[in-house]
C-alpha cells in the first residue's frame, strides 16, 4: 500500500501552491517517531500561508521538541482544491514533519485566532477521520485539545474540544505532557480518567465536566460543574517573566513560500495596559511583561543566524510602548547591519514619537506609516479610551508628511457604543483635515510621488473579557448603511477605502459571544459545505442563515442584543485574571465619556491581574521624549 | 568577486517555485555568513541570478546560477559551507569562480537537454513509439499553436528540437530524452513535445516526470 507521503506526492502538481504540503522546510525538527513517546499534531485551522506565520505555534512546535521523549508536527488546513484531492483519493490529513494521520497522534492541538475558523476544525478532525464530538472519541483517538484568545470563550467549540489551555502556554502544556507520562503508566487509561488529571492543572478547562443550564425563555442562564469536586472558574496562566520562558531559535522554521509574515517575529513584550475598551487582547495577555534589551538582543542574533532572514518585526500588541524602544532599535539594527538584516515596527502610535521612530527604521524606503484612531470624534475616542487626540494626529501627520511619507493608512472603527452619524462624519472630517494638512506641509509641485491615504473601517464586535461585553452589536442593515455613507463621502484622487465584510463581522459577534448551543450551529454549517468562513469569497453567509434557522436559534439574539450588568454570561467561569468588577466599571466610565490612562503612566486602576500570585513585576515606562537624531 | 554555482534540484523540491528557490539562496548565503553584493538603492536586491528557470515539478540535476559576494572566499569554502546550509533537496555540485566580463548567464543559455519518464494507460510497443518520433522528427514542418492572453501565435518547432530519442519502453512506462533550444531564437518546453507525442502515437499518459539533465552555455569562458 501506498504511503500517505507518495500519495501525497502524486497529486501535487494538480494543486494550487503544492509546497504548502511538503514539509522539509529549513529547521523543521524531524523525529524517528518510533522512539518517542508522545506524539503532538499542533493545528492551525488556517491554511499554510497564514498559519505558518504564528508566534504562539512556533513557540510550542520548538518547545514541545526540546523534549526528548515527545514529537510535535505541524498541521494546516488544506485548501479547497488539495481538500477535493485528499478525500478522492482517500488521504488523511496529516502532519508535514512525518506525513502521519493526525489520528495517530498523541494530541492534536488547535489554536483559537479567529471565530471564522472554527468549521475549518471540523472539517479537519473530519479529514483525519477523528470523530467530531468529544463524546464520541475513544482510547485509540488523539486527545483535541484548544488554546489561543478565542479560547477564552470556549463555549461554542465546547463539544468538540476534549479541554481547552488558557493563556500563555509555555509553562502548562509541560505540566500536561507530565500529567500524560503518569496516566500512560497508570492502570486507568480511560479518557475520562486523563481529563480529571489534567482538571486539576491551572489553566486547563474539561468542557464536558460542566453542564449549561437556560431559562425559560432560551436565555442563557448558567455553568455549573457536574461533579461537586470540579473547580467552578478556570484561571488563566500568566508567565512571570519573558527572559526565563523558552523562545524559538533552532526550531524556526523557514518556509519555501512566501507567507504572510514572512519575517522573524521577536516578541519584545507580552500585554498592553493602554485600556482600550474594545480590545479582547489588551485584557488576555495582561499584564505587561517586557523582554530585557539583552535577552532580545542575543535572541535576534541567534535567530538571524538560524534562519537567514532578511528582516525583523519588533511584535507585541503596541511596540512604541515598550521602554526605551529607541535605543532597542538602534542597538538592533548595529548587531544585525552587517548581516543585511533590516529592523522593523508592525505599527506605530499616534504621535511624534513614533514619527521619530520611523524615520530610523525606515531610513531609504518610506513606504507607508500606519495609524489607529479607531473613532473620528474627540467624543468617541473618549468612550473608547483610545487617548488620542485630533491635534495629535494632525501634528503627527504633519511631521510624516515632512520627513517624506507620502502614504498614509489609517484604521476605524464603526458600530462602537453610542455611534452617531456624527461620529461617522467625523472620520470624513478627519481624513479631509490630513489631506488638508498635507497641502500645508508640503509644495506638491516639488515631491515626489502623490498623497495616498488608505482608510480602512473594521465592525465592531462586542468581544468576551472587554468592558463592551454587554454591548449589542449593530444590525448587519447598519452595517452596511455606515460603509455606504463613508464609500460615498470617501472618495477622492488620494483616498481608498476599504472596509470589513458585514456578514463576518456578524458571525463573529454571534459566535464571540455565544454558549454552548452554538456547538450545534457551527456543526450544521460545516456539515452544508461552510468552510474557510474567514475569506469573504467563501463565506457562505445564507448556509450559516440555515444553520440557525435549523437549530432553532437566532443569531441576532447573540450578535444585537444589550446584555444586563446582573446576567451570567457563557464565558464567566473563564477568569482573565481581570475582575468583572473592573470591566463594569470601565463601561459605566464609557458611557459617562470619561477616560482612564495606562496604569504604567499614572496609578493602579485596580483591574486585578497583578494580585495574581505568579506575578511579581509588571511595570515598564513609556517613551515619549523627542528623538535626538 | 562573482561565483558560478552548479546545483542540482530534487524532489520534494520539485514543488518549489522559481521565486522560492530564490528567496532559500538568499537565505542559505546570509545562513552560511557569506554576505552578497546588493544592487539598487531604494530597496536593494542581492546580487544572484539564475540562468534559467525551472518549471514547478520538474527536478534537475544540472543548473546554474551565478552571485556576486562581497568577500573574497574560496570557492570550495563556499560549497562546503553552503551546502550545509541547504535542505533536503538541493545540493551544489560545483563551484567556481566567474569572469566579470561575461555576460548574464541568461543570455548565455542556449539549449537543455530533458529526460521524461512517463506512464500511460495504454501498453507500450517500442517500435510502434520510435516509428512516431522518427516520423515526427522527419517532418519538414510542425506548428503548434500558442495562447498568451487572448493572443494565438503559431510556431514552427522542428528547428527548436536537437534531438528526440525513445530511450526505454516497458509496458506502461517510457522513457524519452530531448534536447530543445531555448532563448532568443525560440524555445519549446518537454511538456509541448509530450503533448505532440500524445497526439501522434496515439497514447494517453497518466502521469510523468520531467527531469532537467543539463544546460548548455554559450560564448563566456
């Protein structure tokens, strides 16, 4: 019989982009998988080209390796023409390194990046002939398991994943392979006697040890755990400190193809405490712990000369924040010049500062500078705490525009809580005053190149964790309403616009916030055909319609619905480390326009997560002084 | 100083693009400390270039390419320190120092020579399949017609086929090796002379393996 690998290989060349299937890339470790012990598939529920540019993947694919007695082999969802191949032609879906079926596998794990991902985990579990619902797994079958930010609701995904990893992973999924060396040696082998060993790690959460009750009116009502020795909140786990965890350096695996980020990521800090109000990752990854400028700089050398790329991203959630960033960047940039190895920022505040920052790391070509206002009035910037002023951006436009940019992009929002027309008219009004402010700064006549501003509005989705949790999310006709009025007034030899498929933002509102019920949902829409929801082209909106309709849910009561203060929500057995109480608070200060600043500036707001006993140190400092050149 | 690479590309690389392999050179050489020349100013390029592209799920055993590093190394250095460097799949086989006065070794390729193993649905007859190709080759003229866009050009092949020869036939599988013309003058790729083959026997092929043998240069040293 013919290997999967030679199968594999034989329809190749029918297929799209075919080196997304063949392994073999530099630095990827390869094991006799007959002398290990465990066996870990890790799944990204996304197709090679995205998937492959994960930090938190990479992070465990080399740690996970480091361990002797244990394979971990990477997994990515095939495209829809390799799909067709795969199912003719009766091949598993397996994993790069050994071309084994993910079913052979110890553990197959998934990361949660994206609601609109979750019908690709189905309909992987259902190519590597793994059945679909946790209940229906047996001894022989991979233990699934799920981590990642959308993790922290686990509900929706609840009956297909076997337990679920919070937060950062470095520590627990070691803890997990120890708990599996035990239950292997023990006489129980049943799953169920494994899922109660796991329970009692921190950070780990046994979905089917927890039964959803609702009310009369199909509300959601609460959790509960089944068992009265079930702990009845999961705590997330917090790394103390980024210099002692494991980072990724042999184990960095370049790809053939060109990947979306196709760069060294080094990670220069963990956590954002700048408190916008609806932002999921600034309360997730809290607090902020900051990589030492030694430690990055010793990283970024080695991981150079692991990989032989020709670039490095200085990623976190807001890297201008990170202290002393200058001197990081410069120190870099003379370690690493002489390799031809350029240093780069994925994104830049609002401000001068940032300007300055730039204008070091992009010293020839200017290529475009990227900023987020999030809201076009001075009033909603203040309900969404995004402290950034209008004088600020034009003053920090203005200086883009003198030190040569001449390609602008600027990121919205719409939806936000208490939007008004005005708040719209207020983004055309800001766009018009940065054309305007690049007349005023420049003489057209003697630049080179034209003015480029690329607007780009996202929908606002009421996300879990966030002090915007109870808020609805406005209807898919206000969507569509709000992007036509910016189309219209958003036009102009120097604009482009560009704005968010309406139907994904819904969808991943309904399910962001859904419970245990939507499992159903999501197993119907993958069971007509939805896959890769996250691509507008293949979105299949009315299919998702049809689900609900057959389940007998309605979508809109997830998506549009104003949840009260006093209500359970699905996800409140999942602990962030940031109290409820603090949330609420920050909605109540929404609603009244008032904000709150970094508690790295000012004092302690009180949100709770450096009570947490793993955390001794959270404090950094922000630059904002003038760059001297 | 310039270097003059011959490598070869095997599978699982086959599936590799021409755009990948240069991205993994590039890689290779920052990898194994040796720095190449830049060209450009505003977003500089390394100095490599290939002298000829080869098409995705073809391997080959004999291609070139030539880089301008900034230090001057010897050139066995060189090999063995790339070549550790390199994944599965590609290995150098030569390395040699090149004179700065040639020209580009693209202008320098003149013609390939191609070995294609094939299978097919029908059985083989090595007679029957040598009488198709002796008959085709003594054609005076034979165009085949090509589609670029919504552009129809007919081309005469007969002079861009140096030599086609049935190589070994058992049962289902055969084998043929071409040497085709490539360049200014005209080129035609293995794949058209297996479709014309196809055609002409008749037979249906199920699947095959287009192996690149050799380059040949022209004019230079």
């Amino acid at each position: 019989m013919q290997s999967i690998r030679e199968k594999v290989m034989n329809i190749l060349l029918e297929v799209e982009k075919p080196a997304r299937y063949i392994g073999n890339e530099w630095n990827t470790v390869k094991k006799d998988l007959a002398r290990v012990d465990i066996k870990v598939a890790l799944a990204f529920p996304e197709v090679y080209d995205l998937g492959m540019s994960h930090l938190g993947f990479k992070i465990l694919y080399g740690l996970l390796n480091q361990q002797e007695d244990i394979a971990a082999e990477r997994v990515y969802a095939p495209w829809f023409d390799m799909e067709a191949k795969m199912r003719d032609q009766g091949i598993s879906l397996f994993s790069l390194e050994s071309f084994l079926s993910v079913k052979d596998f110890d553990f197959l794990g998934f990361t949660l990046q994206y609601e609109l991902t979750y019908t690709n985990i189905l309909n992987m579990l259902d190519l590597g002939g793994i059945p679909l619902k946790s209940e229906d797994r047996h001894r022989e079958d991979p233990f699934v398991i799920a981590g990642g930010p959308s993790a922290f609701n686990p509900e929706p995904m609840a009956e297909f994943i076997d337990f679920y990893v919070l937060g950062d992973g470095e520590e627990v999924i070691l803890e997990i392979m120890d708990k599996y060396r035990e239950w292997k040696g023990q006489e129980d082998k049943s799953r169920k006697s494994f899922l109660k060993m796991v329970a009692e790690l921190s950070g780990v959460y046994v979905p089917s040890f927890y039964q959803d009750y609702y009310d009369t009116g199909g509300n959601f009502e609460k959790l509960a755990p089944l068992d009265a020795g079930t702990s009845q909140v999961t705590q997330k786990r917090m790394v103390p400190s980024l210099d002692e965890v494991f980072y990724p350096v042999k184990s960095w695996i370049v790809p053939y193809l060109d990947i979306v980020h196709d760069r060294v990521m080094l990670e220069i800090f963990r956590g954002c405490t700048r408190g916008c109000r609806f932002c999921q990752a600034g309360i997730l990854y809290r607090p902020v712990r900051e990589r030492s400028p030694e430690k990055l700089k010793e990283l970024a050398c080695q991981i150079i000369g692991e990989t032989g790329y020709e670039e490095i991203s200085l990623t976190s959630l807001s890297s201008s924040d990170y202290s002393n960033i200058q001197p990081l960047i410069r120190e870099l940039q003379a370690a690493l010049k002489d390799k031809g190895v350029r240093v780069t920022l994925p994104s830049l505040r609002v401000d001068s500062f940032s300007v300055q920052l730039a204008k070091i790391i992009q010293k020839l070509k200017k290529s475009s500078l990227t900023f987020a206002p999030e809201a076009g009035t001075q009033r909603l910037r203040d309900v969404i705490n995004k402290n950034v002023s209008e004088e600020n951006l034009m003053s920090t436009a203005g200086e883009a525009f003198r030190e040569g940019w001449n390609h602008i992009k600027l990121y919205f929002m719409i939806g936000l809580p208490t939007e008004t027309d005005e708040d719209l008219e207020g983004i055309v009004n800001t766009v018009k005053k940065i054309v305007g402010q690049f007349k005023n700064t420049v003489v057209e006549k003697e630049r080179k190149g034209r003015l480029k501003i690329t607007i780009s509005t996202s929908t606002f989705v009421p996300k879990p964790h966030t002090p915007f949790q109870w808020e609805p999310q406005i209807s898919l006709e206000e969507m569509k309403r709000k992007q036509r009025y910016l189309r219209d007034k958003l036009r102009g030899r120097n604009l482009i616009y560009n704005w968010h498929n309406p139907e994904a933002s819904f969808l991943e509102a309904v399910i962001s916030r859904g419970d245990r019920r939507i499992s159903k949902v999501i197993y119907k829409a993958w069971e007509m055909g939805c896959r890769f929801d996250g691509w507008d082209n293949y979105l299949k909106f009315d299919r998702w319609q049809e689900a609900f309709k057959n389940v007998g849910l309605e979508p809109e009561s997830y998506a549009n619905r104003k949840v009260s203060l006093e209500a359970n929500l699905p996800w409140d057995h999942i602990n962030t480390g940031v109290s409820k109480k603090f949330l609420a608070k920050q909605y109540k200060l929404s609603l009244e326009g008032k904000t709150t600043s970094d508690c790295r500036d000012q004092c302690c707001l009180g949100c709770g997560v450096c009570e947490h006993p793993e955390i001794n140190e959270v404090k950094g400092e922000i630059s904002t002084d003038e760059i001297k050149a | 100083m310039k270097l003059r690479l011959k490598f070869s590309k095997e599978e699982p690389l086959k599936f590799i693009s021409h755009l990948d392999l240069q991205r993994l050179f590039t890689r290779a050489f920052r990898r194994a400390g040796i720095k190449l020349g830049l060209k450009g100013g505003f977003n500089p390029q390394p100095k490599i270039s290939f002298a000829l592209a080869l098409p995705l799920g073809c391997t080959s055993s004999g291609e070139y390419l030539e880089a301008e590093i900034v230090d001057e190394l010897n050139p066995q250095e060189v090999k063995d320190r790339l070549s550790f460097q390199l994944p599965e799949g590609i290995s150098i086989k030569e390395v040699t120092e090149a004179s700065q006065e040639d020209s580009s070794l693209t202008s320098r390729v003149s013609s390939c020579l191609y070995r294609v193993r094939f299978q097919t649905e029908e059985s083989l007859n090595v007679n029957k399949l040598k009488e198709t190709v002796k008959k085709l080759l003594q054609r005076k003229e034979l165009e085949i017609t090509r589609q670029k866009k919504k552009k129809t050009k007919k081309i005469d092949i007969i002079p861009l086929i140096e030599h086609l020869e049935v190589m070994s036939v058992n049962s289902f599988q055969g084998e043929v090796e071409m040497h085709l013309k490539t360049g200014a003058g005209g080129s035609i790729k293995p794949q058209e002379i297996m479709s014309i083959i196809e055609k002409e026997a008749p037979l249906t092929i199920t699947n095959k393996k287009i192996h690149r043998k050799k380059l040949f240069l022209e004019g230079g040293k």
